[in-house]
C-alpha cells in the first residue's frame, strides 16, 4: 500500500515526507496538479477495471428488462461498491475511484440508440444544421446544479428517509415508474454512502503505512464517516461534501456547472468553526488543531479549488462558484469568507474555478435596503486589473426580475445561481438545461438574403420568403427575417423536445435528481419533469452581425438607394471581391451596434425584442419555459466559421461579435459607447443570460484614478440597466510578445469568453482573435 512516497522520490518530492499538517499547500502545488495523473489504484481495494467492466456488462445482460433508471442505479452500485479506490496521504480530500468512465458509457449507449431510432429525424436535422453553422441543438445533460443545501441539510441519510417517506405515503397509488425512480435514489445514495466508508475504512488501514501523516490521514477517516452520510458540521466536513458529490455526480453523467452560493451555503460551517476552534468535530478530533483560524481555512479552500484545475488541467470551461449578491428576504450578501475566498482565489492564480460575483446596486424595491458595499466592487476590479480575471459581474436586478417574470417567486429568484457561465437557475429547485438551443441570428438574415437557402451549402434550409430583389421596402426585409427566424425556433424546440421525451431512456438520475426540490415529492426525475422549475435555455448568437447586416441593407439599399439588392447579393456572393468601395462603405458609413448611435441601437433592441418574444412564447417537453439568452461562447468562432459574407462588411468565415456586444473593431466610442448601446437592450428579457465582454488598456484602470474610474464603469453599467460583464485589461503589444516568447508569460490569463485560460494554452488562431480585437481607451 506504501505507493505515494515511491511516486514521490522518483518526482523529486522527498522533502514532504515530514509530518507537516498546515502550510503546505504552495510546497504540494507541482505534487497536486498531477494527482489525477496515472493514479496508483490499490489492487486490493476492489475489482481491476476490467472486471469491473465485466460485472457491469453481465448485469444489463441479465437485467435488460428492469427500467432504465434501475439499470443505471445497480451500474452505479456495482462501480462505486466494486472498483478499486485510493487515498493520498498528502491531501485533504478523498476521491479517487477507478470508474473508468463506465457509468457515462452506459448513458452514451442509450444515447447513440436513441439517436439512431426514436429520434433519428430530429437528431440528423440538428447534426445539418450545426455543420452549416446555423444552430446547435439537443439534449443538454451538462448545465445543472444539484440542491446542496438540500443535501447539506440531513445528508444523504435524510435524502434516503425522504424518499422512504414519500413512497410509503404515495401507497398503493404509487406507480411502476415512481417506485422504480425511489428504489433507485435509496440505492445511489447508500453506495455513495458505502463509498465514504471505504475511504474512512482505507485512511485508517494507511496510518500503519505513513504513520508521519496520521494526523491527516485521522482527519480524513473521520470527515468520510460523517459525510456524506450525514448534515456536515465543519467547514472542512462541507466541503469534502461537495467535492465527493461533485465527482460521483459526473460520475453518473451529468456535468455539474455550478458549486453553489460559496460565501452563502459554506459560511455557517467556517463561522461554526472559527468560533468554536475546531477544525472538525471535537470528540473526534481535538488531536488536530486546537484553534482554527482563517489561515487554516484559507488553506482547505486551496486544497478544495486546485482539485477542480487539476481534473481538467485547466482545459475545460471552469467550474463556478458564486458570491455576494443576496439573501431570499432581499438583503445584502457579503462576509469574510467572501473576503478570505478572494485571497484563496489572489494566490492561487489558476484560471479554474471561476467565480460569479452577483452585485446588488441600491435602490431595489421590493428588496430591503442597502447593496453591495463599495469594498467588494474595488476588491474585485483591482484583481480583474492585475490578471485575474476568472469573473463574471452579475447585476442582480435584471437577473431576478428576469426570473420572476418567467414564474419564480422573489424569494427563489434571489438564490439563482449561474449556471455554467451567466445562466441563472434557483438553487436546487430547477433543472434549467440552460444549452439545449443556440441559434445564429446572422444567418437566419443569410438565409432570409437567399430565399430560405443556405448560400454556402446550397441546401434550401428555412422557407421560401421571398426574392430579396423584389422587395419593396425595408419591412419587407424585415418581415422574411423575422420568418427565418420563427421556422428555426420553432422547429428546433420542436425538435428539442423530442429528445427532452427521450431523457428517461437516455440518462436517468437519480443521484442529482433526489437533491433537487420536487422530485422526490413527485417521485420523478428531472428528465421526468420532476424539478419545481423546469426550462430550456434559447442562446442568441452573433446579435452585433444581425444589427449592422440589417441596418447596411436599410441604408444602402431602401433609404440611401447607394446600392440594388442585386448588387448586394452579387457581393456577398464573391465574398466583396472587386467590390471593395462598397464593403468599405458598409464598414464605415453605416452606423454600428457599439457605439450609442440611435439608428443602429433601435435596430439591434428590435431584434433582440423580436427573439426574446418568441422564444418565450414556447413550453419546453417537460412543462416548463423556453428562455431566452444572448451570448456566444465560443460559437462567434465555430459558427463564423460556416457564416458567409454579411451586408456589415464582414468577409465569409470570421468571427461573429462576441457576447451581446459590437463587432471587434466597429465600436468607436470606447467602453462608455459600447455600455450607452447594450444598455438600450431590456435584459428583464434574457432570463437565460446575457454577457458584455469589455477590454481595457493598462493604463486606463492605474492608480487609484484608475482604479476609481472602473469601479464607476461597472457601477455606471449597472445603474444602467446591464445584465452582466466580463473583462480583460492586456495591451496589444503584451499580447504579441506573449506569441513570440511564451516562456515568458506562463502565468497570463485571458477571459476567453465564459471562462478564463492561459493565453499559452490557446491556438494560434484563437489567440490572434484577441490580439485583433479593439482595445477600449477611457
């Protein structure tokens, strides 16, 4: 079993044989970031991989008839029971499992069957259009946040009694399905449970093995004996909760996108602990420290984050923790965990986890009074300036009205949580699949251009609306846009809810589903509908491109008469080849979304109005709404990549405008110009989330002038009306020399777009797309 100092003397690491139990997280960082690297199984733990494969396969073979939320469950049994398991006696924190991704590949089967019958049509239709870049659509099992105040109240024993209680109180009313989704959440959480055992069973056995390490290794056996069986009491206890939770419940298939309101759900267990001076529960631990103070705390928080950064290596979108914002009776959220989690996140310099921080501007009836203190919004702006910038700023009165006017309560909607990167959903009450559908409004204008024919492909994609040469007026432009648009959306939530219909058969989950308000009441799972809120999430894409096309062909073609419809088309046809003078006219002459011109923010609203209206005339399969969203993630590439020439000026194959904001290069006004345009837009209406990236010189946020002038840039966007705000502060030339020697900038961060990444670990190609962006001056 003496396997981690073996790995430790071939990696140089002989020095952390000492017994030291505090401060040494910075001596263990290199040692951590490679923890999920080749991880040195004990054989006599459990099955190898491969007879764990085996057993799982023998028990769907013979068990093919049980309901499918059965046959994951026993799956997840058999893996979590059965598989070999280890423990770092250097670390804070057990996890690791051999489950070679087997309970997922499961659910990838169902899914690939599904895909192949009952859904074929719907899934060959989405897999077309996704490749002309027009929309991405499907199932969206990855943007979810389990109930984990709803787990941290009784634990999973009080889940397991809920669930006993519910189905004996249903009887003999009760159906197959509700008695097959009960007897599958009594089965995940006990081998959950059966799991932290183990660990606790295996930290107690290594003793004899690193006896230098006992008081962590006791410290660890004793946490995984109280949690997650039962409600956590300390900090620590709460967060090896949540980090085990967070594993199993990837685990089971379902990516989970947000950790939870940090400085609201964990501050009752640091508060318990600083005041009490316990580390974890007296009568079991008093051997381990005898005062616990924010150093110690501050340091479990780093043990905690880094796992998140080194499971993906920093390669993946993030994990979110969220800040600040508000309590359900309305008043204001901050306290010195939120304080002492911004040092954690100051010195441990990762770009994962990422954080949320939701700020609560005064006045904010029906709220109490007061708001988010001055302190927070210079803390925050000082780390975004020096590099990190891992945020996301959040005004809490465009998201909670957004949410109440979607059907929540007041009191739900000041928990939301955003989910993934600006999407907000209510903590542990709603399944929001927040991705289901992203859609390219500058192509539903390409295809309006073509008569419903994608010009790329050649592929008559959306209906026939008309001869754009025979229009008469701009209205009629218009109005074939805006049917564009009406047939993709409907048919894509059409289509979306067919999957949604298949869910049950595809990825039953029961270990997320017993934690979320409603299901175990209903005993339904959330591909049931079982959640109190249930939605699907419509992000709009490339906004920015549908304003200024729109607005070129209003004034080149119908207002100034500069040029024919025909010779429009013909341009976009050959890609502005021969027809520079008029690209040139369309990129400088006609106004553009960014920069506070009247003309083109009535455009981009009109749009944006047009979209949010009709996607919030939808139901969702499993009952809930369809919510609107305008952002883009990473799709302004992949889909400008398949978007062809536009009447802005912009050339076949580049990128689409990032976030709700201008096209890079086209706001002229700087960032006051580019907050005057977005803040036209009513962000009451994107309850599915909405995001402005804003960049900055160096020099304009220096100083304590400096400084004071960003606080007032996000505060002014804020009292504007704004939804949320993400930056970067870099130069040009900072950039450049970070391509030509990135030896040299290993530790510089870029806000990609929901995320953050190490500007070293980007492509080429998506370096030189910030590198060609405009760099606002204030």
């Amino acid at each position: 079993m003496a396997v981690v100092l073996d790995i430790m003397e071939t990696q140089q690491f002989d020095f952390l044989k000492a017994p030291q139990i505090w401060g040494t997280f910075e001596s263990l960082r290199e040692y951590l970031f490679n923890q999920f690297q080749n991880v040195p199984f004990i054989p006599e733990t459990g099955l190898s991989l491969e007879e764990l494969k085996q057993e799982v396969e023998e028990y769907l073979q013979t068990h093919s008839d049980q309901p499918k939320v059965l046959q994951k469950a026993n799956v997840y049994r058999i893996v979590v029971t059965r598989g070999q398991i280890y423990l770092d006696p250097l670390d804070w924190f057990a996890d690791k499992l051999n489950h070679g991704g087997l309970v997922t590949k499961v659910r990838d089967g169902w899914y690939h069957e599904a895909r192949t019958g009952a859904i074929k049509k719907e899934a060959d239709w989405f897999d077309e259009v996704n490749k002309l870049g027009i929309i991405r659509g499907g199932l969206d099992m990855g943007h979810i946040s389990p109930g984990w105040e709803n787990m941290f109240a009784g634990g999973l024993t009080g889940l397991i009694e809920q669930a006993q209680q519910n189905r004996e109180s249903l009887g003999s009313e009760a159906t197959e399905e509700q008695l097959a989704f009960y007897e599958a959440v009594e089965m995940v959480y006990q081998a959950t449970i059966t799991l932290a055992e183990r660990f606790s069973e295996l930290a107690q056995k290594m003793i004899l093995d690193y006896p230098e390490h006992e008081l962590r290794l006791r410290a660890v056996a004793d946490v995984c004996k109280r949690v997650p069986a039962y409600a956590p009491v300390t900090f620590y206890e709460a967060l090896q909760f949540a980090w085990l939770m967070h594993e199993m419940i990837e685990m089971e298939g379902e990516m989970v996108r947000s950790m939870g309101h940090f400085d609201r759900i964990f501050y009752p267990y640091y508060r318990a602990d600083i005041d009490s001076g316990r580390l974890t529960r007296e009568q079991a631990a008093n051997f381990l420290v005898k005062k616990f103070d924010q150093k110690k705390a501050k340091e479990l928080i780093k043990f905690f984050w880094f796992k998140y950064y080194a499971r993906t290596r920093g390669k993946h979108n993030g994990k979110n923790f969220v800040f600040a914002g508000q309590y359900s009776d309305g008043s204001t959220l901050t306290n010195e965990l939120t304080y002492l989690a911004l040092e954690a996140y100051e010195e441990l310099n990762t770009p994962d986890p990422k954080l949320s921080v939701r700020f609560l501007p005064p006045p904010c009836p029906p709220r109490k009074q007061g708001g988010t203190p001055d302190e927070l919004y210079r803390r925050i702006a000082d780390l975004i300036r020096n590099g990190h910038n891992s945020f996301v700023l959040m005004n809490d009165i465009p998201a909670v009205e957004a949410q109440v006017k979607r059907g929540k309560t007041w009191e739900d909607a000041r928990l939301y949580l955003p989910i993934g990167c600006y999407e907000p959903a209510v903590d542990g009450k709603e399944a929001a699949c927040t991705m289901n559908i992203e859609i390219n409004l500058a192509k539903a204008l390409e295809l309006a251009l073509h008569n419903g024919v994608d010009p790329l492909s050649g592929q008559q994609i959306g209906p026939n609306t008309g001869d754009p040469r025979q229009f008469a007026n701009f209205e009629q432009m218009f109005d074939a846009y805006t049917k564009q648009m009406d047939f993709l959306l409907t048919r894509t939530v059409e289509y979306v809810g067919a999957h949604e219909r298949q869910w049950p058969q595809i990825n039953p989950s029961p270990l997320i589903a017993g934690t979320i308000d409603d299901c175990l009441a209903k005993g339904k799972d959330i591909g049931q509908g079982g959640a109190h809120y249930n939605a699907v999430g419509c992000v709009g894409i490339g906004l920015a491109n549908a304003c200024d096309s729109l607005l070129g062909v209003k004034k080149a073609v119908f207002d100034e008469k500069r040029f024919t419809m025909e010779e429009i088309l013909d341009a976009l046809r050959c890609n502005f080849e021969s027809y520079e003078p008029m690209r040139q006219y369309l990129l400088n002459k006609v106004p553009k979304w960014g920069n506070n011109d009247p003309d083109a923010d009535a455009m981009a609203k009109r749009i944006a109005d047009y979209y949010c209206n009709k996607v919030h005339t939808f139901t969702n399969a499993r009952g809930g709404p369809v919510q609107a969203a305008l952002f883009t993630l990473t799709t302004q590439w992949s889909m400008g990549k398949v978007t062809g020439a536009l009447p802005d000026g912009r050339k076949a194959g580049e990128s689409l405008a990032p976030g709700v904001g201008a096209t890079p290069g086209r706001d002229m006004n700087g960032a006051t110009g580019l907050i005057g345009s977005v803040t036209k837009l009513d962000f009451t209406e994107t309850p599915n989330g909405s995001v402005l990236d804003v960049m900055l010189h160096p020099t304009a946020v220096k100083g304590d002038d400096g400084l004071s002038a960003f606080v007032t840039l996000i505060k002014t966007f804020f009292a504007q009306g704004g939804y949320a705000l993400q930056f970067n502060v870099f130069d040009v030339d900072t950039l450049r020399d970070a391509q030509r020697y990135p030896e040299r900038y290993a530790s510089l961060q870029i806000r990609v777009t929901g995320w953050s990444a190490y500007f070293n670990t980007l492509s080429k190609f998506e370096q030189d797309q910030f590198i060609a962006r405009n760099i606002h001056t204030m």
